[in-house]
C-alpha cells in the first residue's frame, strides 16, 4: 500500500511539472512568427524590417536570406541581435519555397505569416489580418489585394492604397482563382497574395515540399484539402515593376496552375484544427472590418483598438 501510495505522488509530481512545463511554454511562446524570405532586396530589406519590428504585435521575426549577391547579407547583419529579429541563411539560392521551409523549422509562434522582402505589402496590417482568426472566424487568413472597396474602404482607420491594377500578373491570379473554385470548390479573390496566415501547427503539418514560387499554391491547396477555413482580409498593396526588382514572371503561374493540380487528390489524416467557439467565417464584406472581428460584445475599448484587442 505504501509502494502504490508512493508511485501515485510521482506520477502526481511528473503530471504537474508537464502541466507547468506546457504552461511555461505557452507564456514565453509569441503571438506571431513572420516568416521573410530574402533575395537581392538590399534596397529594400531594412525599411522593411523597421516595419516589421514597429508593428504592433507580438511577434518573432524570421529573416531567410537565399543566398543573395547584392550586399542583402551585409544589411542584415545590422540587425543582428535585435531580440525579435532571427537571421537564417542559405548558401546558394534556392527559392522562395525553400527559404519559406527554413524559417518555418524555426517558428515558434502560434501562428506564422509570410512577408515578402521588398514594400509591396504593409506590416501595418498585421492586427487586421489576426483579428478575425483570433475571434475564431476562420483557421486560415489571406490578405487579398482585392478587397479594398466597400465597408472597410470607408472604415475610419484604414486608406487603402489603390486595388492590385489590371495587368498580365492579375490575370495570372484570376486564372489561379478560377482554379482554386474548380479543383477544391474554394472561392478566393487572391489566391497569390503573399500575406497567408496560419496557425503554425497547422502549416508545419503540411509537410511541405515547396522550392520555388510554388509555396502559395501548395499551401492553398493543402489548406483546402485539410478542410481548413479560409477568410479573406483587405490590405494595403503597392505594386512594383520589374524594374524595381519584381521577381515574379509568368512562367511561374503555369507552375501555380500545375501545383494545384498535383495536391489536388492530396490525403492527411490525423490533425485537427483548435479553433475558439466564434461564428461561421464568410467572405461577405462586413464581416471583413476588424473591429467587428473582435466581437460585437467587446467592450468599446477594444473594438475601438485592434492591437489593444488582440493583446
């Protein structure tokens, strides 16, 4: 009786110290870890991070450096040692898909997002984009280019910039949003933005196998086959040319296209998203404006301050 009284403290002890262990865990774990995969965006990369940093989130930034030759390397190495910045590298270039493999290995935070390297997209809307998937209204964010008109363009807080313009790029998104409709009965305006935001969990079970170019279709794909909950956000986008180091071409939509179709039969078993009890998500437009994302019974406070409401 003694032996058996004894073997049940322990295993009492063992059980509380696991439960203070995760407890631990989830405290020192942040809110947000971005994902910024790097390549020649010397021009560009340290306004970026300034942005980054001065958003208002907690959050763990990763920065993935494919093997730039334009002095990107040399930038970066300013912000080493700032504690929110984690600077990773890779030998020669590999793509954005594998820079995007690499920093994920690393995050740590609930959720993760991908910010591109140059100033297309605005780290401003960081809360806007978690807001609704912390209300529990989706497991999946994507930020569309698309979305810049209706309640949120007359919100008091947001300006957006102009919609993403007509051009041989856009129609390389409506055509990969025909075939996000067709192939997973998933209707998107955007399917390429780069602003996806996931639980990390979830991406990490995704098993990713990305190179390239290919990581956003691979991952809607994946998304939609893992019966994940995808919601649409407005944000603010300015596009660049060519000229400015746009990277992008053509060719690499009829990678997209093929990407889609390969994942489309694609079988996971075994996860299952945690999602707080909150309303069905729905791509209607009002539903888009942050401050109802955090809840029409929140105190007017915190539907007034999105970064106040996500902490």
């Amino acid at each position: 009786m003694r032996y058996e009284s004894v073997r049940s403290d322990l295993v009492l002890a063992a059980a509380c110290c696991d439960e203070a262990a995760r407890a631990a865990h989830e405290i020192a774990r942040p809110l947000l870890s971005v994902i910024v995969p790097v390549y020649n965006e010397a021009a560009t990369i340290d306004e970026l991070l300034r942005r980054v940093v001065s958003s208002p989130v907690e959050k763990q930034v990763i920065v993935v450096d494919d093997g730039s030759t334009d002095g990107t390397l040399e930038v970066l190495e300013r912000w080493e040692g700032h504690p929110q910045v984690e600077l990773l590298a890779h030998a020669r270039n590999r793509g954005k898909g594998a820079a995007m493999r690499t920093g994920l290995e690393q995050a740590r935070g609930r959720y993760t997002l991908v910010q591109d390297a140059d100033l297309e997209y605005d780290p401003g809307d960081y809360p806007r984009l978690l807001a609704p998937l912390l209300a529990g209204e989706a497991d999946v964010i994507y930020g569309s280019r698309s979305l810049c008109r209706g309640v949120v363009e007359t919100a008091a807080d947001y300006n957006p910039a102009p919609r993403h313009p007509w051009s041989v790029l856009r129609l390389g998104v409506c055509a990969l949003n025909v075939a996000a409709r067709c192939l997973y009965g998933t209707r998107l305006s955007d399917e390429a933005t780069c602003y996806k935001l996931f639980a990390t969990n979830a991406l990490k079970a995704m098993r990713l196998e990305c190179e390239r170019f290919e990581f956003c279709p691979e991952v809607t794909a994946k998304a939609c086959r893992m019966g994940l909950r995808i919601l649409e956000v407005p944000v603010h986008y300015v596009p660049r040319g060519r000229s400015d180091g746009k990277k992008i071409r053509w060719r690499d939509g009829l990678t997209a296209l093929r990407t889609l179709w390969r994942w489309r039969h694609w079988e996971f078993h075994g996860f299952r998203p945690e999602r707080a009890p909150a309303r069905a998500a729905k791509l209607a437009a009002p539903s888009l404006d942050p401050v109802r994302a955090v809840g029409a019974d929140a105190p007017p406070s915190d539907r007034a301050n999105v970064a106040g409401a996500i902490e």
